[in-house]
C-alpha cells in the first residue's frame, strides 16, 4: 500500500484507510476522504505543497504532509451498467 502522497498528477486512487486519531486525521474523514473513495491528483504546487484532489464530486487542497496520512491502492475503473 501506498499513501496518496506518492501518486503522479493526473492519476486515481482508492482511499485504503486514513492512519491516526488526532484532530487532523478527523478533519480528513470528514472531508470525505473515507475508505472506497476515488480520489484525482488535480495538481502540485510548484514545490510541491499542497496538492490539489479531486474527490466526491468537488476539489480542495491539502498539504503534502496530510496526503502522508491517506494510505491508497490502485483505482478500479467502474463503469456504469
């Protein structure tokens, strides 16, 4: 398992799980970033910090030192039926 720190702008993951139980790791749940989602590397700032996400139908930004928290797996392409 990877965190979505790693993943390359321009690529999808599937939140896996959001590690700790601090005020941070609970603001990012509640963010939406809760196992099964999809989440889109939108971009980087120029040195990196904060990469911009897109999930759940919206965009925000976050620091890469919180995208560290949010371990991830491969996306799954769904498709509709």
């Amino acid at each position: 398992m990877t965190s979505l720190r790693e993943i390359a702008v321009g690529a999808t993951a599937e939140v896996a799980r959001v590690s700790g139980s601090d005020p941070t790791s609970e603001r990012l749940l509640e963010m939406g970033f809760t196992p099964g989602v999809q989440v889109r590397v939108v971009g980087a700032a120029p040195l990196g910090c904060p990469v911009e996400l897109e999930l759940r139908g919206y965009r925000l930004s976050i620091r890469r030192a919180d995208a560290e928290r949010i371990a991830v797996l491969p996306a799954v392409v769904r498709r509709p039926r």
